[in-house]
C-alpha cells in the first residue's frame, strides 16, 4: 500500500518521514495566590503535536534539508497533509538536523503543532486610557471596571491593568474568595 507524501505549504517530502508520534496537549496556566500555593486553570482547548524523524538520503539530499529549512523560516502557520494524522492547519516549530549532514545523507527531526484558530484575525492592541479621562462636557469620568471572561483571574486582571493584586482584592469586597471569579463578573478597578 503506497501512503500519501506528507506536505506542508509548497514542500513534498520526497518519502515520509520514518517515525513520528502525534501527541495531545491541553493548555494550563498556573497561578501564584496569596496566602496559599497555586491554582491551575485551564486555558480551553487542547491541541496536539507531530512530531518525527526522517533521512533525505541520495543526490541533492542537503538541498533538500535547505528547501524544507526554507519553509520553516516562512510564517504563520499552513496546511499539514501527513498520510495517517488528518488534515491540518498547523505551525511549523521546530526543525534540526540531527547529526552531521552530509551532500547525500541528512538525518533530521521535526516537529508541528496544530493551529486551533483561535485567533484567526490576529491580535490586537487594546486601546489605551480605558475610560480615565471624563467626557467632553466635563462629567467626572465613571468608575473603571473589567467584566471577566473564561480564563480570567484577579492576578492576570491586576497585571493587565498594572494594579497591585492586593490593592483590586480590596477594591472588590463583593468576592468573597479571590481565588474564584465568574465570567460576566463586573470586577471594579483601583
């Protein structure tokens, strides 16, 4: 049975690599809390990663480790066709010749996470002031708060708005346990 080349972008692998292993990953933050150790927290999501090992052997076999170098060093991520893991979209991260290449012998490793889309549009700056200054008819301006959303705590919440974490627990009596916020919360800012 003759299985499908692997791809990525416009590079063909002239044969498959000889080993590889997919493996799964979930995405966990931990966190230091006050008066306590630390609190996991998972971040949503879980993706996977291939990883493998492969010889480009015969003429031009440095060429070819060059060529598929080349496209490591091209951005963002692409599609992955691999003849047993399904279809892709996926970032190329790692790339290393595994010993001492030679003009007909290279023996590489590699490795590509998959791309789970969650910021298709890509990142963006938020925008700076966050409502300090009050409008233009002079009005004081009103109260800064933050509405949580999944994955939140107070200390990442303290460090994006560059406020001590113990000066917003204080700002926020209604939380009776720091270590346990809701999504849609109204989280008042020093």
């Amino acid at each position: 049975m003759r299985l499908t080349p692997m791809r990525f972008k416009e590079f063909t692998w002239p044969h498959n690599p000889e080993v590889y292993s997919v493996e799964y990953r979930r995405r966990i933050a931990v966190h230091q809390v006050p008066f306590g150790g630390c609190v996991m927290q998972e971040l949503g999501g879980s993706y996977r990663v291939l990883k493998g090992e492969g010889v480009f052997a015969g003429e031009g076999a440095y060429q070819r480790f060059r060529e598929l170098a080349e496209v490591f060093r091209s951005q963002g991520p692409g599609l992955l066709v691999h003849p047993v893991w399904q279809t892709e979209r996926a970032y190329f991260t790692s790339l290393e010749a595994a010993e001492e290449p030679l003009p007909d012998f290279v023996r590489y490793r590699f490795e590509f996470w998959e791309d789970c889309g969650g910021y298709d549009g890509g990142l963006k700056a938020a925008p700076s002031g966050g409502g300090e200054a009050g409008n233009e008819a002079g009005t004081p301006p009103s109260p800064r708060t933050h509405t949580v959303r999944k994955g939140d705590t107070l200390w990442g919440i303290a460090r994006q708005y560059g406020a001590e974490l113990a000066a917003l627990i204080r700002a926020n009596p209604q939380i009776k346990n720091p270590n346990l916020i809701y999504p849609g919360e109204a989280v008042k800012l020093p």
